[in-house]
C-alpha cells in the first residue's frame, strides 16, 4: 500500500450516493407508525398518580400472574420445544413434514381458536378433560393452570422454529468430531451441539417469553378472566378500558416497559452472537 | 521399517453413492503411517469416513487388531481421528477438549483432565490448557485436535488432510513437528491428504487414490521415482509416458520410441524429469540422445526455471534456464528439437 506517501489533501473516494426517497420515504412512514402510537401513550399517561396507581393490589396480581404463567410457559416450551426441535432438524421420521407444519399452525390460526380447541380438549367435558376430572378430579379450564396451557400453545412455536433454525445452521460435523471421541447421541446434544445452538436457544426463549406475555385470545377463551388466578396484564388492560381508561393506560405502560427490557436484551443477544 | 510387522489395521471399503463408487483395500502395520494421497472426489475422505464409521458401507469389512468392527458404531470404534479444521469445540477450554473423550470412556473428571494435561505438556502446550481454540495458532491447534484424538488411546487414528488449515509460511515447521509426534504413535495411521509433499514427509507409505481406486501402492521415493498413473507423475513433476519395452527400446503408445539404459520386455512405463530434457534449434550432430522434433505449445515460469511444453510424437515438459529460453527465442507454435539421455529415462514394467 501507498497509503503513507499520499499527499495530504482530500481523500478520493466513491460517494455511496443518498439512499433513494422511493425507499426511504415509506421506512419513515413506517417507523412512525409504529412508534407514534407508543408516544401517545406515554403523553397521555396519568403521571402524577402513576406510582399509587402501578401499586394497586390489582395491578401487582396481573403483572405478577403474568410474569410468572410467561415463565412457567417458556420453560415447558424448552423442555419440549427443543427435543421436538433436534427430532425436526436431525433425525429423518416418515411423516416430518407433516409434524413440522403442523408445529407452525398456532402461528396462523387466531388464538381464540386455540383457545376453544384447547377448551374442545381439556374442558370439563373435552375428550381429555373428562378423564381428567372422572378420574383424578382434575379440572384444567380456568384455573392459572389453563393460563400456562393457553400461552404455551401459541408460544412453543416460536420456540421450535428458531431453535430449528440454529440447529440446522450448526456445523454437524463437531458432533462428528464428538462420536468419534466416544460420545454417544445424548453426550453430543448435551454437551456440544446444545452448547453450540445456545444463542439460538436464548434467542427463541425470550422470543417465547414476550409472546406469552402478550397473549390474549386463546387465555381469555380458555382460562377466563378472573381477577387474581387468570386476569393477566392483557386481559387487565382490555377490561380496564371499559370503565376507566386512565388505568388501562397505567398498566398498558407497565407491560410497554416490561417488553422493551426484552427486546433490549434480544437485542444484545443478536449483537453477541453476529 | 523393513522387519515383519502385524497389521493393526484390515480393512476392504467397498461403498457407492450415486454414480461414486469406492473399492479400496488397506492394510496398516503398527507404528506405520499410510498417507491416502489424490484429487479431490478421488474418494479418500470417504475411505476416511468409512473407517471411522461415519460412512456406512456397502460391502466388505473393517479390522482393528482382528477384532471385526464392519458395523461398530462410531463412538465404540477404537479410533482417533483429526479433522480437516480440527473442530475443536469453542465452548471448552484447550484442557477439557483433550478430557472429552476420555469423560466419555468414562474416566473421572480428575483423571481425564490429568491425562490431557500429560498430552498437552508432552506436545508443549502446557501453557495453554485453559485457552480457548480460537486464540491459538494453527499449529497449536492442530496438536491440540491430535492430544485430542490420542486422548482415548486408539488404535487407529486418522487424520484428515492434517495441513490443509494451515498458512503456507507455518506449513515446513508444522510437518516436521506432526512427523515427529506420529512416529511416536505405536497403532496405524491412515491420512488423507491431495498435497504430495505432506504425503511424502509424514508417510511410511503412500496409497494413490483415483476415482475411487488405489492405483498405485508403495513408499515415497518409490512412488516419487516411478509413478504409474499421469495424475502421480504431475503431482511428483515427471514426464510419464506407457508403451512397450523391448531391450533397451520402448515403443510408446503415440508412436515415438524412447531409448532406456535398462532392458525390459513387455508392457512398460517411461519416465524422466522435465529438466533431463536439452531444446535446441538445429538438430544436434552425433548426439547418442533420444531426439524428436517437437511444437512449443506452452511456455510458463516454473520457480526459477522455465518450463516449456511440447506436442508432438509424444507430449512432453522440459525445464530450461530463462537465459536459455532468451538465447533460444522460443514462442508457441515453433519447432523445436527436444533431447534426453537414455540413462535419465527410467524404465519399469506397466
């Protein structure tokens, strides 16, 4: 390189030219409608009351309920997402295809059509649910039971699809390199390929997380909305608005923070691992 | 070398996918080192995989110390084997890469990280055991994935083109390095490599593999001097022609007729170095050499010679000084005269 012998003066370089306004112009549109109505909120928000108002007893059972039914739901979609995950991208059953399109239909059908599938299947009267209740005297519908079940249902697919994806774009050749050195095919998934797809995992956890927590339909429909046992943070704010819109604004803040702290930490996942 | 060895590894790969078919034999002493040398989709990573189990064959058989392993899973086989990137798991530290295998045999935590920081020590990386694969050089990770495989104390190991990750400014050291540490291994090796030179330092034996086939079999200078195939004698830089030999005459398959110091009867190979060939303008007076009139079809920069390709009677390359080639004024399309003396032409049956 001459880089150091150059003369001192302006550097000669392509311009990359301004990004044409054909594209720029509906970027701009879309952003702003995507974060115009977030900025309503926060204009509109009851700012002197807030910290009374976000303490209600009522406002703390929904966060909390919804806090941990999330939770609770992304752990069961990782203990059985991630095994149905390995057996879609590693394994060669009769009948994959199929599994895995059926594993992406909670994506397109509306959740309250989960929700009365789910009430079809486990309601008191459902093809599971009345053994359930004859012979162990177990109701699911309802209860924060019902809740998990309901959000599970519309979240497990998030959870597959990416850790599918991370799966596939794995190097199978370090499982090679694995077997050879005398692990058998529990030893390779736990201790290098689920290493390997961990960011893939984590990714699709909160991806899982924020989608249970935002889940409407199918847990009204199957679980209700009771106050304290199945009035999560949306269903909370949709009754709200009915009678007092200032609290729906309160507690639609409150779930507005609680999903940015997630996409922040998607974010820095993404960045980590590109 | 030279004393009657058992052979560790007895193996007959006979596999097909597709239109590719492979049917190769091996058989590998203890302490002896094969290198599978050829083209890429010759075939060798296949033999390799098939030997580690992690191709299924179609047909044959696979031996380690007479025990029958044809259908051994690959993580019950007593082998070790290098790859192509080494593949060092980037989640483990240098140590617990090395301790894998050993884990997996199932040795105590204690007693694997024990062993692997024997190996890593004796192969001086003793002061890497907690670095991670991706900081370490090429090199270094090549011993690594070599403690690595060695960890589980095979029998047979295997390595898959062992330089091929490597810097060419690295490689020269790496290999004498790589030699020094397989000659210590005292079960068969089996590498695979397209690099006749990797092939010729760290085998004992070199196996040519083409188009699925062994089609030549011996040690290095044997291979080297006297290559069967035109793809070998390009790899070792020789002109390589077949024909057939009647005393010191052979008669090539193209019509030309090379003179040799040895006699031979029968089908034959000829063969002699690109720089055993003298150009000349005119045709030389009284010379005993072998001589045809040839076309330059090529002319291209050969280290610090040129080399010179001719089509004729028979094709052939020579070597000349550029200062030669100046004084000679050679281009392509002109007539040449090519020499070469019958005792640089060496002769072997075909």
């Amino acid at each position: 390189m001459t880089g150091s012998a150059a003369p001192a003066g302006p550097v000669l370089r392509a311009r990359p030219g301004r990004p044409p306004w054909p594209l720029v112009l509906p970027a701009l549109v879309g952003v702003a409608f995507l974060v115009l109505p977030m900025l309503g909120l926060v204009v509109r928000a009851p700012w002197p009351d807030m910290g009374r108002r976000v303490t209600e007893p009522d406002v703390l059972a929904a966060l909390w309920l919804s806090l941990s039914t999330a939770t609770v739901t992304t752990a069961l979609c990782l203990v059985f997402g991630v095994p149905l995950a390995w057996l879609l991208a590693r394994t060669d059953f009769p009948g994959r295809r199929l599994v895995r399109a059926l594993v992406a239909v909670p994506l397109v059908v509306p959740p309250v059509v989960g929700g009365v599938a789910l009430l079809l299947l486990l309601g008191r009267n459902g093809l599971l649910g009345r053994y359930l209740d004859a012979w162990f005297g177990i109701t699911v519908p309802f209860t924060p039971a019902a809740v998990v079940l309901a959000q599970t249902f519309v979240a497990m697919p998030f959870l597959v699809i990416s850790v599918e994806g991370a799966l596939r774009g794995a190097d199978r050749r370090y499982e090679e390199a694995a077997a050879t050195l005398g692990a058998g095919r529990v030893t390779v998934f736990t201790r290098v390929t689920l290493p390997m797809v961990l960011p893939g995992v984590g990714a699709g956890a909160i991806l899982c997380w924020a989608r249970a927590l935002g889940e409407f339909g199918a847990t009204i429909t199957f679980a209700g909305n009771f106050p304290g046992t199945t009035q999560t943070m949306p269903l909370a704010v949709y009754m709200a608005m009915q009678r007092d819109p200032e609290a729906a604004i309160v507690l639609s803040l409150v779930l507005l923070l609680v999903s940015l702290a997630v996409l922040a930490t998607l974010r820095e996942k993404w960045v980590n691992t590109a | 070398m030279g004393e009657h060895r058992v052979s560790v590894l007895c193996a007959d790969l006979r596999l097909s996918r597709g239109d590719f078919d492979l049917d190769v034999a091996l058989s590998v002493a203890a302490g002896e080192v094969l290198a599978l040398l050829g083209p890429n989709g010759a075939g060798k990573s296949s033999a390799l995989r098939a030997l580690a189990g992690l191709l299924p064959l179609t047909a044959g058989h696979v031996r380690v110390d007479g025990d029958d392993h044809t259908r051994t899973p690959v993580e019950r086989r007593p082998i070790g084997m290098v790859f192509q990137d080494y593949l060092l798991f980037q989640h483990m530290s240098t140590l617990d890469n090395v301790a894998f295998g050993p884990r997996c045999q199932g040795e105590s935590k204690a007693d694997a990280r024990a062993r692997a920081a024997e190996l890593l020590g004796h192969m001086d990386l003793a002061g890497y055991t907690r670095a991670r694969p991706r900081n370490l050089s090429g090199g270094q990770a090549q011993r690594v994935a070599l403690a690595r495989a060695l960890a589980v104390r095979p029998r047979l190991l295997l390595l898959d083109e062992p330089m091929a990750a490597l810097d060419v400014s690295t490689r020269l050291h790496v290999r004498g390095r790589l030699r020094r540490l397989l000659e210590e291994f005292d079960g068969a090796t089996v590498l695979v490599t397209h690099d006749p030179l990797d092939a010729m330092v760290l085998a004992d034996r070199i196996a040519v593999v083409e188009g699925g086939r062994v089609v030549q079999e011996g040690a290095p200078a044997e291979v080297a001097r006297r290559p069967r195939t035109p793809y070998v004698a390009r790899l070792v830089g020789l002109n390589l022609f077949r024909g057939r030999a009647d005393g010191t005459a052979v008669a090539l398959d193209g019509g030309a007729v090379v003179e040799v110091h040895e006699a031979h009867h029968g089908p034959a190979l000829v063969a002699f170095p690109p720089r055993a060939v003298a150009l000349y303008r005119r045709r030389p007076d009284g010379s005993p050499r072998n001589l045809w009139e040839l076309t330059v079809d090529g002319v291209e920069r050969f280290g610090d010679q040129v080399r010179v390709h001719l089509t004729g009677t028979l094709d052939l390359a020579a070597d000349i000084s550029p200062a030669a080639l100046a004084e000679l004024g050679l281009v392509r399309g002109d007539t040449v005269w090519a020499g070469v003396k019958a005792a640089e032409a060496e002769c072997y049956p075909g």
